[in-house]
C-alpha cells in the first residue's frame, strides 16, 4: 500500500490501528519507514474463486512482503568477516538484513560467506534511514582507542566517535537489543570514566546492562586466549532478568586439532631467515606456540595460542610460530581463522596473508557469540 500520500495524523492512526510503536516524536517521512514491512490489518485475502475478476492474487515473493515469521531482525556494524552475523544466523531464527564495513578485504571475505552483500562505507557516512529496521544491533567497534597497544585516546580518537553513530542509529531505530565487543581494557580505560560514559548512554536510552569479560580459551574450549568485553543491552526487564553472561569453564582442546596438515613451505623459517637464529633457538617443542617479540622468543606454558592480532602478517611482534615435522613455521590463515572458532565452511577470499591475517585478528571469536545467541534469541522471541 502507497502511503505517501496520506497526512502524519492519518499515519499515526494506522500505527495505532496496526499496534506499530516508535512513530511518537518521529517525521512523517521517518514514520513511513515503520509502515511498508507491516500489512495491514483487516485486510481480506481472497481465493481465486472469491477475488473480483482483474484482481491480482499475489504471493510474498511479489508484494515484498516478508512472509509471516517469528525470525528477528539484525544488524552488523564493524562486520569484518562476519562473526556476530555467522553466529545469529546459526540459531535459524535471526536474518541478518545489513552489515557494514569500511574495509575492502572484509567485504570479500563477507560476501564470499553470506547470501547478503556488505555495505563497505564509513559509517559516519551511511545515514540512519539507510539502515533496515531491526530488533538486534551487534558492533565489535574498534578498539584501538582503549587498547592497551594503543596509545589509549579513547573519546579523543576520531576511531572511538563511532560509538555515537551507534547511539544515533539506536535512537532512529529503537531496537530490542544492543550487543556491543570490545578490548577488556574499555572497562579501566581513563579511570573508568569511559565505560560509564557508554553505560549512561545505553541506560538513558531504556537498556538494561549486562556486561563482563570473557575468554574464549574458557569457556569455547578452544585453545586461544582472548579477553574481550561484551555488552549486551536489552529493553525488556522480563528478558533482561532471565538473561546473564555467566557461561561455564570447559575443558580446552589441543593445539594440534586446530592446526592443517599440510602446510606451503612459505611458512616456514629457514637459516636463510633472517631472524633464523634467534627463532631456531627459541622454538624447541612441538604442539606448542611461540611468540616472536621482535628481539626474542617466548613459550607460551599454558597450552593455548596467545591473542591473535591485527599485525600478525606484518612482521610485528606477536607472530604465532609453532615447531611441527617439518620446521619452525608460522600458523597460516586458516589456522588463525580456526582458532578464532570458524567453521572449516567458511571460505578464504583470495587475499594477501596479510589481509588474512588482519582479518583473522580482528575478528571476534564466533563461539563467544554462539554462547550469547543462543542464551538470548529463545529470550527475544518470547517477546516478539
């Protein structure tokens, strides 16, 4: 149905007719929005044999109408390979309708594993009404303002304004449920002032908070260590009071069971490396990582992968090498994407390893998310 034509007030009626909420405050372009995904009510659907001669009978497919379903609606912001997007499409009960990046090599690796396409655009840059209406808004935003790698500028760093393009978008569209990633460090960051700074916003807006760290090493029973935080923020106090972050510790897998058996000899240190001695001293056991440190090498005890970073391909420190039959080599791509929990399905676009390895890094860990997903989305569609 064509309402464009109709005044604000008359809009406004059929939201109330319809039980549509989020049209208070709203222009009238902006209420149309909330409009065309909802058929109206009362509306007979005629059998051929009751329809008026000339009328046509259409389906789904034809009227682009959505049929009727309890999936929920989602966003991925900051979407890279598409871990939060691999993760609530896993639960069949969640369709993604929108993932932005501002990176070329994320939107191959996206596209080459969704039936949707990446939107690659800052996002300072993607309007509001841009955006589909949606019940769920997820964003592994970037961390490196409150890293400590970094240089921990926080709101001072233009990367970290983001976040109040998020809380423009929540504004606009209103949605159940906010689920932000981040560095562990965001909690502590300017003595705590950033982390209240993000939870007064999100509670001013009606959500209710529930944040913690989590290590995947932990709780995913893959071996890498990685602390991140994770904010999730709903509207509902009935879901909110059902839902927590606390996941249980399980026991972790080998290093081995997430390694390739074969691996090119690109990978591998030779005396002819110029770093050869320093690494051949260092890497003596095997089912074991290494870190190379620029200026040496460290084991690590715990039987797990150090964080994976953004600059593992780039010869900076924090290059994951292991010792197997063959030699001392680094992990591959894949290995790294495995160990970020990936299926073996997911596709590898044809990129340079180092935009792999930038990828892999800075992906979010996709079990971590499953865990929350699959904890939550049963918890949404009670509601929906």
């Amino acid at each position: 149905m064509d309402y464009s034509k109709k005044s604000k007030e008359e809009l406004i009626a059929l939201c109330k007719e319809q039980g549509i909420k989020g049209y208070s405050g709203k222009k009238k372009e902006d209420i149309l929005l909330l409009l065309p995904s909802i058929a109206p009510q009362n509306t007979l659907t005629l059998s051929p044999d009751t329809a008026p001669q000339n009328t046509l009978t259409l389906s789904p497919a034809t009227t682009g109408q959505e049929p009727a379903s309890n999936r929920l609606s989602m966003i991925d912001l900051f979407a890279g390979t598409g871990a939060f997007s691999l993760a609530f499409e896993g639960t069949n009960n969640v369709n993604v309708v929108f993932g932005n990046d501002m990176v070329e090599p994320s939107k191959k690796a996206y596209d080459e594993n969704f039936g949707h396409k990446l939107t690659l655009k800052n996002l300072h840059e993607v309007t509001n009404e841009e955006i589909p209406r949606h019940d769920i808004l997820t964003g592994g935003f970037p961390c490196q303002p409150f890293s400590i790698a970094g240089y921990q500028e926080g709101f001072k760093d233009e990367r970290s304004n983001v976040f109040w393009k998020i809380l423009s978008i929540i504004d606009h569209h209103q949605p159940k449920c906010v689920i932000l990633e981040n560095v562990k460090n965001l909690v502590s960051h300017d003595d705590n002032k950033t982390f209240a700074t993000i939870k007064q916003n999100l509670e001013a807006r009606g959500y209710h908070i529930c944040h913690k760290v989590l290590n995947t090493a932990e709780i995913t029973g893959i071996p890498q260590h990685r602390e991140r935080i994770y904010i999730v923020c709903i509207k509902s106090k009935a879901v909110f009071d059902k839902f927590s972050l606390d996941f249980p510790r399980i026991e972790k897998k080998s290093v081995a069971e997430f390694l390739e058996p074969s691996v090119p000899a690109k990978y591998y240190y030779t005396a002819a490396s110029s770093t050869w001695g320093l690494v051949s001293a260092g890497v003596t056991k095997k089912n074991t990582i290494y870190q190379y440190r620029r200026v040496y090498v460290r084991e690590n005890k715990s039987n797990e992968c150090p964080t994976l970073t953004a600059n593992m391909g780039g010869g900076g420190h924090n290059v994951p090498l292991i010792l197997d039959d063959k030699g001392i080599r680094k992990l591959t791509p894949r290995e790294c994407f495995n160990l970020q929990g990936f299926p073996t399905s997911y596709k590898l676009p044809p990129l340079s390893d180092s935009s792999l390895y930038k990828l892999a890094g800075n992906a979010v860990s996709v079990p971590v998310v499953k865990l929350i997903a699959n904890r939550l989305i049963p918890l949404l569609q009670e509601e929906h």
